[in-house]
C-alpha cells in the first residue's frame, strides 16, 4: 500500500514522458517490510532442529495467533475446539499443552494449500459406488455437499464398495448412506491426522491426551550415536527422515564405503 501511494504521488508531480519504472518505484518500503517480517514478527522463528521430525513439524505448524489473528486471552473454548472442517486438513490431535492449546495447530498428512490461502484435502472420486484412481482437492466448502466414505470402506476387486450401507461424512455429520449415493472416498486412514501422529502405532486404540503427548514428546527425541529401527513401527518413518531434509539422499541405491 506503501509503494502504491507512493508511485501514485510521483505519478502526478512528474512529467510523464521519458519516466523509466525504477524511477517511480522506491524499493525501501518493500525491504523494509520483509526485514520487519522476518526479525520481529510473532510468526518468524528460528527452526526447531531438534531431530528430523521436530523440523518437519515446524514447516507445517498452522497458527490462530500473530499480526492479524487472536491473542491467548482473547481465544476462548469455540476457537480452540475441534471441527468437523478440520477433518483432512488440521490435526484433532497435536497441538501444545498450556495456554496455546487449539491455537497452534500442525497440518494434517495430506492437506495443502490452494491459491486463496485455504487448506485442501485430497479425495478419490466414487462415480455409483465404483472407487475410481481420479484424485481431487477440496476446501471445506466445496466437500459440505459431497456424501464422503471411509478410507477402509470394504471394496471387491473392481473397486466397487460391496457393504449394503457404507459408513460416510455428510453435511459435517457421520451416517450411513447406501453405496450409490456416495460420490468421495478418502485417500489414506492417516489423512486426518498429522505426520507426528501418523508415527504412533495402532494410534486408534490410544486415548486422545495421551496420543496427543506422544506426538508432542517424539519431537523432542535427541538422534543417537547407534540409532536402531523401531520393533514396531507405521511405514511413516522412512517419509519423515526423507522429505525434512535433513538426510542427504543418494540418487542410487548401494552401500557406503566410507565417510569423509
């Protein structure tokens, strides 16, 4: 807004022949801006390094808090709650104890953002109850009107759901429609939940505090000098030491002489 008024008053004081761009625009205000973002704003911070999934984690953290947003004192029950909408797109389970709880939020396994900034969560496309592979990304809004089935719907190998009933998401509420009417699917069981808590094991039979601690607790393991893999573990492991970057992967597969 800045530089907008500022090139609109060079505008009108200025001969307007012969004017070159870099004249009109000043790049302080722009720099300054950035400079003020990244070394006070409450939302720049220095990365949680911990261990791989501590840096991940920290890449998908969603805030309520900051410029623009609530304060904790403000924040009551209603926004710190769990939402229908937030199936597939905020995770029910991790989040801080204490005062932030509900306000600092982890993105869930699959979501991502479209270009107006709202969070997507991706859906196979059922066509009269025939699973297809087409994949679609839908805001809350768009998916209120779609009858949405379980990731773990029984299926035949055609793909068809086979239960007289299927257990679905309709209008924010679960029910049960007849395979027919279903028109979404999900992906994966863990879509609903975040990477963090995607690493605990037979996560459904744990209690919601306690899973919730868990997720909070992998985040701070210390690496070990001899690490060993997990006796039990959810497949996730792999993705996460991967794609937080930390690890330095080879283009091939093969074994390592040695380490300079």
């Amino acid at each position: 807004v800045r530089v907008e008024r500022a090139v609109k008053e060079r505008l009108s004081m200025a001969e307007s022949e012969g004017l070159m761009p870099q004249d009109l625009i000043n790049a302080k205000p722009v720099a300054a801006a950035v400079k003020e973002f990244f070394g006070s704003s409450q939302l720049s911070q220095f990365m949680d390094q911990n261990n791989p999934l501590s840096e991940i984690t920290h890449k998908r953290r969603v805030s309520a808090l900051g410029p623009g947003g609530l304060t904790r004192e403000r924040a009551g029950f209603e926004v710190r709650d769990v939402h229908p909408t937030h199936y597939g797109r905020v995770c029910p389970i991790e989040t801080p104890e204490g005062p932030n709880i509900g306000l600092i939020n982890s993105l869930a396994a699959y979501a991502r953002t479209n270009q107006y900034g709202f969070l997507e969560s991706p859906y196979r496309v059922v066509k009269e109850g025939l699973v297809t592979d087409e994949i679609v990304f839908l805001s809350a809004i768009e998916e209120a009107d779609h009858v949405i089935a379980q990731a773990s719907a029984t299926m035949n190998d055609k793909g068809q759901l086979i239960d007289e009933l299927v257990a679905v998401r309709h209008l924010n509420e679960f029910t049960v429609k007849a395979p027919e009417d279903v028109t979404l699917m999900d992906v994966s069981p863990k879509q609903v939940v975040s990477v963090a808590a995607s690493l605990i094991p037979f996560l459904e039979h744990d209690d919601a505090n306690r899973a919730l601690m868990g997720s909070n607790m992998q985040r701070q393991a210390v690496p070990t000098l001899r690490a060993d893999k997990p006796l039990v573990g959810t497949g996730m492991e792999r993705n996460v030491a991967r794609d937080s970057g930390v690890c330095v992967v080879a283009r091939r597969g093969g074994v390592i002489d040695s380490v300079d």
